[in-house]
C-alpha cells in the first residue's frame, strides 16, 4: 500500500534564464520583467548614465551656446545649469516606474495614450534614438577617428557603427556592464582635458549679442539634450527588483545624468573661447589647444563616449518598436531590431558627414519638440496615477484594447501650438518668434506646458475613461 504525499512545499523555482549574465544574448521585449528575473541596484544607473554624455556631442553643446547663440561663458553657464537641471529631475523621476511595472518607458506610456494612441510617441522615439541620436554621436566618433589615425572618415565611420550595434545586440546586462567600466577611463581623461582648456579659456570671452534669445537658445538646447534621454530611462531600471529604493532609483540616475551633461558641457564653453586650428574637423577643433598626448587622449575618449551612447539609443531604438504591441514574427526580436536600428542610423550618419556640426544644431534644436509636449502629458499622468491601484494599472498596460485619447490630443496639442508659433529654426521661422525675435526659441517650453494644461484639463472633463 502507498500513501499519497501530503506535502504542501511547492516546487523549486526554475534558474533565471537571463537572470544577471553579461555574456548572454537578451531575449525580452516589452512584457513585464517576471520577479525571478529582476536582479542589480540602483547605484547602476549612475554610471549607465554618467558614461553616455561623457562625449563630443555634449561638448558641442557648450561649444554653440557661445559660438552660435552669441553667450558669454558665463550666460551659457547658467543657461546650461538650469536646461539639464530640469531635464536630470524628470530622467529620474521616469526612472521609479522601471522597478515598479518591469516594462521599458514607451510600453509605460500607454497608460498616458492608450494602446494605439501609444503607436505615435514609439515610433518617433525609435526613429528619433535608432537613427537621430545615433547619427550624431556617430559621426563625432567617426571625426575622432579620422583625426586620430588619418582613416577616412566613412571607414571610420563603419568600424564604430560595428561597435555600437554589437553592444546594444546583446543586450541589457552587457550594456551596463560596458557603461560601468567605460566611466572611469572617460572621466579621467575629460577631467585632464578640461582642466588643460579652463587653462586656456577666455573667461571674458563669447558674448557677441546672445541676449534673452541666445539664452532660452542654449537653455532649449541643454533640456533637449538632457530630456532627450527621457523617453528611455525605465529601459534601464526595468530589471531592478520591485523593492528596489525608490529614492536612489530616482536620484541616482539623475545625478549621473546632470553631473555628465553639466561638466562636459562646461568644457565645451570653455573650448569656445579658444581659437581653434583653421580648416579642423569639429573634433579637431575641440583638441587643437591640447597637447599631442592628451589630445591623442581626449580623441580616443570621444570614440568610446560615443559608443557608450550609441550602445543606449540603438538598444532603446528596439524596445521602442517592440512598445508598439504590433504582431511581429518570432525572428524580428529585440536583438534582430538593434541591427536594423543601427543600420538606419549608419546611413543617416554617412548622409550628414559632409555638414555635421549644421546637422547637430538643427537636430539638438528639434528633439525637444516631440520630447516636451509628449513629457506634459506624462509626467500629468503620473500624477494622477498615485491615486490609483498597482492591480488596476498593471491590468491597463497589458490590455489591448485599453484607450486614452486625451493623452494623444493633448500631446497633438501641444506640438500644434508650439512648433508653427515658436518655432526658430534656419529654415522655418514661426510666426510669435517673428514678431518677438528677442524670445529666441521657446518652443519646447510652451509645448511642454500645454500639453500638460490641456491634458490636465481634459482629464477633469471626461473624468471616465473610456476603455473599449
């Protein structure tokens, strides 16, 4: 006779089968992240995002706020400070929601626009990051490149794209793994760097007739650049346990991203003050002042800080096309969609080769015209989903039929008003900044508080929602 077992231990748990390896090839898209998965702390996210801005296009940054926007060293200081300021606080407040839903940041923005109004802000972030970002920061190492060893440029070009992809390929525990050991090298050489060129600065220098325009300018720019990492900051804390600390999950990010963004900006500043080689090459210019050790350095540092980006934005790039929910076949995966990713960013790069450092003001301008009025909407919604049960929101995002309308009006919105008004481009002019010229560029700015008004508004109107 045998006697059924009356034990009520369950089974073992199954092993992680991604779990904390680095040498491992990510399978996961944007479905929630399962608990035995979740693994990593928050002081991670310093360096994931401290590495990425440790490059030329954040010093490219400093470098149009005096020469293009007519600042003196000490208006872009402070115009400078207060852009990445606010775009370092909403980095890391988007970054609490990674542990919380396990999801990467355009999968959390159904809950703003519904499944399908939630289509737009993806795939212009795919396509603003995959191809966009990754251009830029490309072609800055593709100069760097090129200066250093005399490679010409496209070839240049192609072995960093090579780089890039194979980082972001396998995936988000390699990432990080890259970024943690990247920050040291480049900390330390853009530290020498910078000590050398505010040896060099003209303190006194720039200022051409920036006025209140040439500071929103260069204000516009710092948050568009700073902000520009937004729309991909839970992609980065998704893995963290549910119980990670809330308040260093949202503060270290943010302190990596400020802290980065600020100094290598600044040096960019000070680089503006000096006169540059005639005939140099962007990257040229930044270290013609340095000695031949350090600038050899520096360049080297400017290749892998653009690495350290690009290794983010093509990654990023695919998990915004997998937010889209579409049915895509079981060989278009996360990994497969960084190589196509990338593909596109290469062919934007080799197309902007010619013109980069005209290509990178326009693009830097621009970014913050989806990023602002799409951040509105969000960061209201966030708001309001304090009052509501994690059980409730859990069920919103994974519902296919979940429907938020008001989120994507408010967003339209806001970039309706914004762009055709404020908009101060080269070739686009919109009609308040004719009329106001001294206001510079304010587009971001209103389409921000427009979409988060009209959101905001909305929401009060139509307080049920809709989810047929």
């Amino acid at each position: 006779m045998t006697t059924a077992s009356t034990s009520t231990d369950a089974a073992p748990a199954p092993p992680p089968a991604y779990g904390d390896k680095v040498i491992a090839v990510e399978t996961a898209g944007s479905e929630p992240i399962p608990a035995a998965e979740r693994h990593g702390s928050p002081r991670q996210l310093i360096w994931t995002w401290a590495s990425p801005n440790i490059e030329f296009a954040t010093v490219y940054i400093g470098v149009i706020s005096v020469l293009f926007f007519g600042l003196s060293f000490w208006q872009a200081a402070a115009a400078l400070l207060l852009g990445t300021a606010v775009g370092a606080v909403t980095h890391g407040v988007l970054s609490l929601d990674g542990p919380r839903f396990g999801v990467p940041q355009m999968a959390i923005g159904r809950f703003a626009f519904g499944r399908r109004g939630n289509l737009l802000p993806s795939g212009v972030n795919a396509v603003v990051a995959g191809v966009g970002w990754f251009a830029v920061n490309s072609v800055s190492a593709a100069f760097a490149l090129n200066s250093l060893t005399g490679l010409r440029p496209l070839p240049s070009l192609l072995l960093v794209v090579a780089a890039e992809i194979a980082i972001g390929f396998i995936g988000h525990n390699f990432v990080h793994a890259f970024e943690r050991y990247a920050l040291p090298v480049l900390a330390v050489v853009f530290l020498l760097a910078g000590f050398w060129t505010f040896g060099k600065a003209d303190f006194s220098g720039g200022g051409s007739g920036g006025g209140l325009g040439g500071f929103l300018l260069a204000f516009s720019s710092a948050w568009g650049y700073a902000a520009g990492w937004n729309p991909n900051a839970a992609d980065y804390s998704r893995y963290l346990p549910a119980t990670a600390s809330r308040w260093k999950t949202a503060l270290y990010p943010a302190l990596g991203l400020f802290v980065s963004v600020y100094a290598v900006g600044m040096i960019g500043v000070a680089s503006a003050t000096i006169a540059a080689p005639e005939g140099a090459t962007p990257t040229g210019a930044f270290t013609g002042h340095l000695p031949d050790w350090l600038g050899n350095l520096t360049l080297l540092a400017i290749i892998l800080g653009a690495v350290s980006a690009n290794a983010l934005n093509v990654y990023s790039s695919a998990m915004s096309v997998t937010s889209l929910g579409l049915r895509l076949p079981s060989w278009l995966g996360r990994s497969t969609l960084v190589v196509i990713s990338g593909l596109a960013g290469t062919a934007a790069a080799w197309a902007s080769l010619a013109d980069a450092g005209a290509a990178y003001e326009a693009f830097l301008l621009v970014i913050a015209y989806w990023i602002a009025p799409w951040l509105g909407v969000v960061m209201v919604e966030r708001w309001r989903m304090r009052k509501v049960a994690h059980a409730e929101l859990a069920g919103r995002l994974t519902d296919p039929h979940f429907t938020n309308w008001p989120g994507l009006a408010a967003l339209l919105t806001g970039a309706a008003v914004s762009v055709p008004l404020f908009s101060h481009q080269e070739k686009y002019v919109g009609w308040a900044a004719q009329k106001w010229p001294d206001l510079g560029d304010v587009t971001c700015v209103v389409g921000f508080l427009v979409s988060a008004a009209v959101y905001a508004t909305a929401c009060r109107v139509f307080a049920s929602r809709r989810t047929v």
